[in-house]
C-alpha cells in the first residue's frame, strides 16, 4: 500500500516562519478566513478563457511569445513543416539508422500492403501505391518520429465491408473507395484545423479494445475463404454469415491451399512468437512476411501451380502510381455512402494513428501534438486518392517495428517509400506467382495481435463498466456491424459519464484526531464524528441530471443520522456542513435545490452550512444572490474553521 | 459577500481534548497519515450497492424496518394507497378547507377542460369527462397534498401537434389519442415501477422554461384563429406557418368576434395581474375564466349570434364519460404514431406534475415520492382513456389556486371532481352558446404565464450554457417542432455535462500562511506559492474523455511554472503535487495518463505526488497495481503533510 510511517512523535520546528496552537476539537476563537470569489472577469473574458481552454489546451503559440519577427517565421514553417525542424540537424549518423529501419519497415510493408488492398477489396497494387506517396507526404508534415505509414488493417476492413455491401460494380467500387478516403482525409484535416481532436477521445482504450479484437476475428475468419481455397465467399461481415459461408461451401475447399496456408500460418506465428519473447529478435518477425512471399512464390513457381488450384494474385502493372483524381466522385447515389465510409475510417485511422504516434512519443519523452497530427494525416489522406492511394495512416505493427529497429527520424518512411517505389518500377512481374493464400496467412498474423484478452482481463479488474463498453463493442462489430458497434460501444462511454454524474457519491465525514483532516467515516477508521454535526461530501457538480437526487440523499443522511442519534441517545444534531471541494461545477437546478434544502432544514431547526465551494461554484452562488441567506455563519473556507467557529458560537454568551 | 470575520488573533484554547503545534512552512518531521483503501467488498456486494443508489437513493423500505408483520401491511397499504394515510385522521376542519378549495378550482377547470380539448383538437366535452375520472383516481393513489388533477395546457398542445400534422378523420384522432394517453400512462407508470424517475431529470427546469416559451408563444398564436374568428386555419404549429395563415385570411377576420375576444382577455388579463400582484385576491383571478364564460354566454344568448359571425361550442351531450376501452387502438399503421405521441406528451406531462407536486411539498414542508407520483400519474393515465379521457397531470395553475384556497389535502380533488359530475349530468345545454372565442382568451391567459422572461434572465446573469439550453428549447420548438426541440435541448444539456468533464478545470494552489490550507493562487491572494513544489488541483473525474486533456494541461503548468521560476531566479521545481480530492471518478484511461505522468516527469527528474484520491480512486490506483509505482513517497492525505514530508526528506541526511 506505499504510505505507512503513522509516526506519533512530538513535533520539533526548524524552519518556522510561523507557530500557531490549533486545539481539537471546538477551540472558541479561531482565525476564520473568508471564502474568495474568484477574480471578477467580463462574460467576454470568460468566453474567451473557456474557448482558449477548449480549443487551445496545451497553448500552441507559447513558442511564439517574444521572438523577432523573423525568428517567428522561421517557428511557423518548422510548426507546419516539421520536416525543416529535424531536417537541419540530420547527419549521417541518424541516416544510417533510418536506413536500416526503412528498409525492415519496408520488407513488411510490401507484403501488407498487397495483403490489406485485398482485404478492402481493392486490387493488390492499390495497396502498394498506398505505400508509396502518403508516407513521403507524411515523412513532410508529421511530427511523429517513429511512426511508419501505410494502409493498416483495420482501416481497411471497414472499408471493405461498407463498400462492398452495397457496391458491386468494380469501377464504381474504386472510385467510391478513392472518394470515400478523400472525405476520411477532409475530415481528418477539418478535425485538427477547426482543434476538435478531443472528438476521438470519445473512442475510449477500452471501447478501441472490443472493437479491435472484434474486428480481427471477423478479419481473420475471413481469410478462411483464402485460407482454405474457397470461391465463392458472402461479402458480409458478420459472424454468422462468414462461418455459414466457409461451412456451406465445403466442396471447394482445396487440400493443397490449406497445406500451403497451414504451413505458413504456423510459420509466421512462430516467428512472431520469438520476437515477442524476445524483442531483440524483432527482425525475425519483420523479415517473416518478405521471406513467405518468396518462399511460396517459389514454390507455386516451381509446382506451376494452376492445376493443383492454389490461386495467385496473377499479372500486376508495372510502374508507379497512375494519377486519380478524375475518379474522385462528388455527385451521384453513392455521394452518402462515400462520406459515410470516409468518416467512419477516417475516425477510426485518425484513432489509430494518434494513439501509435503517442504510444512511442511517450517512450522517447517527446510529445506529438494530437491537432497537428490530425493535419498531417488528413492532408496525406485527401492527396492520396489523386495517386491512386486508399485510406492510410500509422501502423501499429510496422511503427513497432520501425521503433526497435532503431528509427530515429521521419525519414525511415522516406526509405521505405523509396524501397516501394524500386518494387514498382522493377519487381512486379516478380508476384505473378504469389499464392492469395499466403496474403491470408498474413493478415491473420497481423491482426491476431490486436485481440489482447490480457488488457481485457486488466479491465474487468481495475473496471467494470470500461470491460462492459469493451464487451459492447466486441459483440456489436461480431453480431451487427462495425458502424452499429462503434455507436453502441461510444454510447456506453457517454452513459458512464452520465450514470457518475446522474448518481454521484456521498459520504460523511469525521475528524481525524490531532489534526484538521475530515475524511470518510467508512473509510478511515481512526475518523471520529463530530457531536452535533453531520459533514457531508458531495462528490460530484450539482447539475438538473442529478439536483432531485442529492437534495433527496442528503435529506436521507440527516434522517438516518437522526435516529443513529436517537438510537445511542447522543446530543442532538445541530449542525448540517456540506464540503463543496469536489462540486467542481453547478447549474441553476443546483442552486435551487442548495436553497430549498436550506429553507427545509431551517424549519427542522437545522443549521446548513457550505464549506469551500470552487471558483465558478462560489461565483455562480455569489451571482444567484444565494448567498445572501446563509449569511455571515453559513460559509467557511476548511471544515475545521466551520466546526471550531459554529460550535464556539453555541456556547452560552457571557 | 457574507463572510468576512478576518480575526486575526491570539488562539486560546478552551474545551481542549488535544493541542497540537503545527509549524508551517515544512516542519522537518510530522505525523504522517495513510491514505486507506475502502472497505473490501466483493463485485457483487459493489454491485449491490450501486443498483440501490441508482434505484433506491431514497431507501423506500425504511419505514418496514422492525416493524411486526400486521403495521408492515398496514404500511404497505398506505404505501400504496396514500389515501388510507391521511384519510384515518380525516376530520371536519380539514373537510371545510378542502370544500373550498375544491370548488374553487373547479370553477376553473370546467372552462379550462373545455378549453384544452379544443387545444388538442378533441371535442370540448371530453376536456370535462377528463376532469372527472382523473381526479378520483389521483386521490387515492397520489401522495402530493395540493396538486390539482385535469388536463393541461403543454400536453394538450403538444397531442394536438404531433397528431393533427398526420391524421385528418376525426374518428381516427379520438382513438390515436385515447391510445397514446394509453401509452403515455403505460410510460408514467413503468418509469415509476421500474425506479427509472431519474430519466425526467434529464429535462433541466432551463430546458423547460425555453420549451414552455416556446410553446406559450405557438399556443398564442393559434388562438389567433378564434381571437380574430377564422374559420379556415393551418393545422401546422410552428411559427411561420401560423402567421402566414393568420395574414392570409384576412377576410374571414370577424369585427364582432375580434370586440369580444379582446375585451374579456383584457379582462382576464386584469384579473391575473391584480391576484399575481396581490397573492390573497388569487379568487379574483380563479372566479374570472368562469364569470367570462357565463357573462359571454349570456351576451350570445341575448343577441343570438349566429348572423353576426361569432363561433359558439354548440351542442353538448349530457351524461358520465361513456367507456372507451373498444376505442383503443393496438394494431394498423398509426400504432407508431401513437405510442410516439404517447411518450412525447408521457414525459411532458409527468414532468409538469413531478414539479407541481415537489413545488407545493417543499412549501409545506413535505416530501413527494418521485417515483411513486409517477406511477399514480402513470395509472391514472392508463385507466383514463378506458373511460373517453385523455392525457392528465396536475395543472400548476390550477393547484397554486389549490394552494392559495388553502387545500389541505387530495379530497379537494374529489369536490372538484363531483362539481364536474353536477356540470356532465344537469348544465351540459348552459353551454350552448358558449362562444368559442372566449376559449381562446382562457386559454392565452392561461399559458402567458409560462413566458417567464425574469427566470429566462436570471439564468444569463447565472449560467449561460443554461441560458443556451433555453434559448436552443425556445427556438427548437418555435421553428422546427416540440418533440425535435426538446430533443435539441436535451441534447444542449448532455452536452454541456460533457463538456465539463472533456475540459475540467486545474488550478495552482498556493499556502494560506499560518493555516494547513492550501487554496487557488489565482483566487485568494494571500496564499503563497511554497517553492520547489507545483501543487496542482484537478476538477473533475479522470476519463477516457479528457485524459489526455489533463495530461497535456498538466505538462503545460510544469512548463510555464519552470519559465517563471527562470525569470524570477527562483529555487529550481522539484515536485509536483497533485491534489486528488476533487477526482471523483477515474476509469483505465485515467489511470494510464497518471502512471505515463509519472514516468514523463520522472525522466526530468520531478517527483510526482498523490494527494488524497477518495475512495474509489484510491481502490482503482491499488487494483491496477500504479501505486506501487509511487512507492512510499508518493501517496499523502493532505497536501500540508505531502509538502512537509518531501521538503523535510530534501535536507541533507546526519
């Protein structure tokens, strides 16, 4: 438990300022000091102030302050372009690691992002492309170090699934899928120019969690259909259908695929396994995929598969990314269902990308701005689609592996750009003889990683109703659909926050004895009541969701109290404190009921007294003329000068 | 401002069971104090308790608790049935104060039944047979002394509305409302018996003093068309429409009609100022709507109207409510409508009659059991349409002219009630020449007084996201629609608890010399910034929603306080502090920012402190093992014993 030195030992002084005597309880004069109001500000410096904290938390401009004119424009471009920040330090030193840790993220990144196309539906060069020009874009703008960027499973996905629902028509699918990656990139961008990106904090870790491992039993149940050679597979996504798919076509399946697939699939987890054992061995995992494809690519090449009815990816485009922009689609039926899918992935990229952005900001102590981010993957996400790119952002995995393997700066995503860029040139008839099934055996590893029933298992402990919206939406994205399972598990969310504020805790409080600590009577047992007072903490703000609530529990204490009282034949009660320190706001409904349960315990012959309201409480309390009534003996600053000065004045006047 | 007691004095020391001298600042040794764990309780235990503060704040069954079998009956009958509680000590004095009342709200609840029908579009007569049922059922079942039993103006508006805009066969309407009153009882009461009173606290007194305007002001505007004598009139209700129809038929506008309308709303007007200005004269304004009708009534008989163009209600059928019940409407097409209406005007009116019945109860001195109110309200609801009644409440005109006619108990419900019976079965044809424009005045009158422009004001010069909730219910319901503009206004109010909690306050304290207090260093300027240390206070719970809010606010004060400290050459920072006792909540997010906090800080060799977490903090911290991460140092009870152990700890050891 940490804290245990309850030394009782007589107190010696040495750096005194100033000694004062305070006698427990009740001494009958005391230094009562006033309550405060905050200091007086204009409705306009309020706006100004709660605008600035809303939209400016972490004060952007604080850089700017008292800097030449020059030196300011100079800040701005480096603020708008990190790239000129990290840029003009770079030296062959940082080179050589980001070399390095290009090339691994590279060797991953080709694989995935064939594997990813596919799992939106898209043609497996798409996924190349995406690695192409969105990491240069980003490797500019971004303020991550670490982060690699490309297509990401998850994304993707989703993608996949509310397309393909409703599209059939492959061209249109295409174009829908750039349109769709275009608004997720307007949004992305919208989001951190207007500073909402406290919006995606709504997606809790816990929510994030359900819906990340729902997704890759979906994901992964549907790499069946390559896994084990089926044909014809629904293009649903829930888990009914997908197993009622893979059983119903039995016929197809194809005993030569599922050797192949099996085998690499153990491959691949194995060596993912090693390396999480040992994080050293972290190039074990990242070389696995790269050495799969050739492995099997060989293979089928060797076996000249067709008869044997392993199916390959075939004849893929040399060259690079073919411009886009007359697909983008702004008119039409499908407009809705674009902008749809766009903000849904872009919420959940923008999601993903932050949190890996973070997650290794915080490893190295330096912070990445969330807005900027926002910014940075916004505008690679709206260029994208006029390269033939889809939806991209930060990979977890690929970033993991970037972070171990020594990256130092964004330009680790230039190298692995650059990797991707010779594939496309040169390498492609290379993967002719790919087998589909190997892309299965790779997303599978992927995203297995993602289902982590220990973090899950964390939450049932620590609590209960973050492992309840992590089950919400697990069950959502599983049995109804990812968009339905997000708004349910982001409604779980809200309705804890409401269900805290709707029903907040009340406590009594006792002295500790020797000092002038109040704590919880059912907490501390040392606490000892006061006679004829009954201190109450609320701990929560008073608002209409929860005044009716407070006013009646209080009520409730004061009678439950009395007939304690009755019961032990104690001296009666008196007095009725209530400790404001955690009301840390109040509405109208709030003040009124604090003014009702004044006028109801007055007529019982019950004195209520406040004790240290917050800034805007005692503002708003002040402003409401509230005050006026509890007059000169209803507030005090610290339940100890309460107590010393009321008891005191109960004493029979010489 | 009130307190303002600023005694600076010697201490001396009385009734003394214990001195203790605390020197301040940082007395090198102290008694340092634990911060306790809760009581261990199992989940279900936890469980248990927060399902009975969510369902049972009040603890209803107090009363049963050792009592013998026979007064546990005798109790729950009462419980149940309030009237067998204040019935056994029913007497004649009682009776005669509640004989008068009872008759004077009836003199007002014949015209307004009448009155309100018309409102909801439903024939006059069953505004009267829903004066009679309604009322007998409340008195046995409702506990609020003074609430007067009838329809009212906001239900029977918002009926009209939501139904009227989608059916047009009068049959038709008449089933849809008795169905949706159906519904609307079947909501009250299941809100009721399932303990879910809660929900209605959702709508803040803020929003409903902007829906009530808003629906004052709609209401006004359609009596326009008997004001003015229009027979052809928009069935619509939001503002545009209604004034287009007003201006458009100009020529059906009646002289005659327009003279009398006026003239007897001037009338009541006059008498609602003379009662509002002096309480006692309240007959002056309770006698008015039925000397108009009378006087009106006779007016029309003398000049036999007809020709001269001003509307009268016409034949009314004599007799009791005929039963109903073969009139409610559980299949078809319209079924959806009707539950819809049926759970619009369910909340509206529960919520107008559980703030009645809470408004006279806290004047006398009572308390009124939500959830039991609910279900009276709910099954008289319920049992009305089966007898042609439509949806009830207790009217707060009505029972502040109980109130004020001195109304002891719900028999003045029953007087009312037989008063009605008298009007249904002899005085039916009296009301043959009723002019209907005098209906309108009443009705005008009547809801001009849920304009409550200094309420509206008082709320800006208070709260001004309350005053936001209002405005947004105001205009919601004037442009667009009632149930869309409560929805708006709801949505405002959750947003505004959102918004707390997204960007809570965090302050700086400093010392208050001479105390162990430690208060905000922008508030009081007294206290003293104690060098070395920030101590931080954070108000508000910890969740995923501003986790890294806090953590990014909190890595900005670390960051401004060490600017200042290297402009003004102060003592290097060494600690920061962070005062817990206003956290009231943290979730797995929340815990997470504080252990990345910790370590963050760490690396720049700032100690990070705990102060006080309450209970459920304190449980959370320990499960998710973070605490040990703090170790001995890092956990104190009050920010004086944090300061004074850490700054003691700095000196050089002997």
């Amino acid at each position: 438990m940490g804290v245990n030195s309850n030394r009782v030992e007589a107190f010696s002084t040495h750096q005194t300022t100033l000694t004062v005597k305070v006698s427990v309880p009740m001494p009958p004069s005391m230094e009562v000091h006033t309550v405060c109001l905050p200091p007086q500000t204009t409705t306009f410096q309020k706006l100004k102030h709660r605008v600035s904290e809303i939209f400016f938390p972490e004060d952007p401009l604080h850089r700017f302050k008292n800097q030449t004119w020059c030196t300011k424009l100079l800040l701005g471009v480096q603020f708008f372009f990190p790239i000129f920040q990290w840029g003009s330090g770079y030296n062959l030193r940082l080179f050589r690691s980001d070399l390095i840790s290009g090339l691994t993220i590279a060797s991953l990144a080709i694989p995935q992002g064939i594997s990813y196309a596919k799992l939106a539906n898209l043609p497996p060069i798409v996924g190349l492309y995406s690695s192409f020009v969105p990491p240069l874009i980003y490797s500019v703008l971004g303020s991550s170090r670490h982060l690699a960027v490309g297509p990401v499973s998850i994304a993707s996905l989703v993608m996949g699934t509310m397309l393909s629902e409703n599209v059939k028509d492959p061209i249109l699918y295409l174009k829908l899928a750039f349109t769709a990656t275009f608004f997720a990139g307007l949004f992305q961008a919208s989001l951190g120019l207007l500073r909402l990106g406290f919006v995606i904090d709504f997606l809790s870790k816990a929510t994030l969690l359900g819906f990340m491992a729902g997704a890759a039993v979906i994901v992964s149940l549907q790499q069946l259909k390559g896994l084990l050679g089926i044909v014809h597979f629904t293009g649903k996504m829930q888990l009914i259908p997908v197993i009622t798919s893979v059983l119903e076509h039995r016929n197809e399946w194809s005993w030569q695929t599922i050797i192949m697939g099996f085998g690499f699939l153990v491959f691949l987890l194995t060596t993912r396994h090693i390396s999480m054992r040992k994080p050293k061995l972290f190039w074990v995992s990242a070389a696995a995929p790269l050495t799969s494809v050739i492995l099997s690519t060989l293979l089928v090449f060797c076996i000249k598969s067709k008869a044997h009815g392993i199916s390959i990816i075939g004849h893929l485009p040399k060259g690079l990314n073919p411009p886009s922009s007359n697909m983008l689609y702004f008119d039409g039926p499908s407009l809705a269902l674009a902008i749809k899918t766009g903000i849904v992935t872009g919420i959940l990229s923008l999601t993903e990308g932050i949190a890996v952005g973070r997650t290794f900001a915080a490893l190295k102590n330096y912070q990445v701005d969330g807005n900027k981010e926002m910014m940075a993957i916004g505008f690679m996400n709206m260029a994208g689609p006029c390269t033939s790119c889809y939806v991209t952002t930060g990979s977890f995995s690929r970033s993991a592996v970037n972070y171990n393997a020594g990256a130092q700066t964004a330009f680790s995503n230039i190298i692995m750009a650059s990797a991707v860029l010779v594939t496309l040139l040169f390498l492609m008839p290379l993967f002719y003889y790919t087998p589909n099934v190997i892309l299965a055996a790779i997303i599978i590893t992927a995203v297995i990683g993602l289902i982590d029933y220990q973090a899950a298992f964390r939450l049932w402990k620590v609590d209960k109703l973050d492992f309840l919206a992590c089950l919400c939406s697990f069950f959502g994205v599983l049995f109804i659909s990812v968009p339905l399972g997000l708004a349910i598990a982001v409604g779980v969310s809200v309705l804890k926050i409401l269900l805290h504020v709707t029903r907040p805790n009340t406590m009594a409080l006792g002295n500790i004895p020797g000092t002038q600590i109040y704590q919880s009577l059912s907490r501390y047992t040392k606490a000892l009541r006061v006679p004829s007072f009954l201190i109450l903490a609320i701990e929560s703000p008073i608002y209409f969701a929860n005044a009716t609530y407070i006013q009646e529990r209080i009520l409730r204490w004061v009678r439950e109290e009395e007939e304690r009282i009755k019961a032990n034949k104690e001296c009666t009660l008196k007095s009725i404190i209530l400790d404001m320190t955690a009301v840390t706001a109040i509405d109208t409904s709030g003040i009124e009921i604090i003014g009702e349960l004044r006028k109801m315990l007055e007529k019982r012959s019950l004195q209520l007294v406040l004790v240290n309201p917050v800034g805007n409480v005692m503002a708003k309390l002040h402003q409401s003329k509230i005050l006026d009534s509890f007059g000169i003996d209803g507030l005090y600053l610290s339940v100890g000068e309460a107590v010393a000065a009321i008891s005191s004045s109960w004493k029979p006047q010489p």
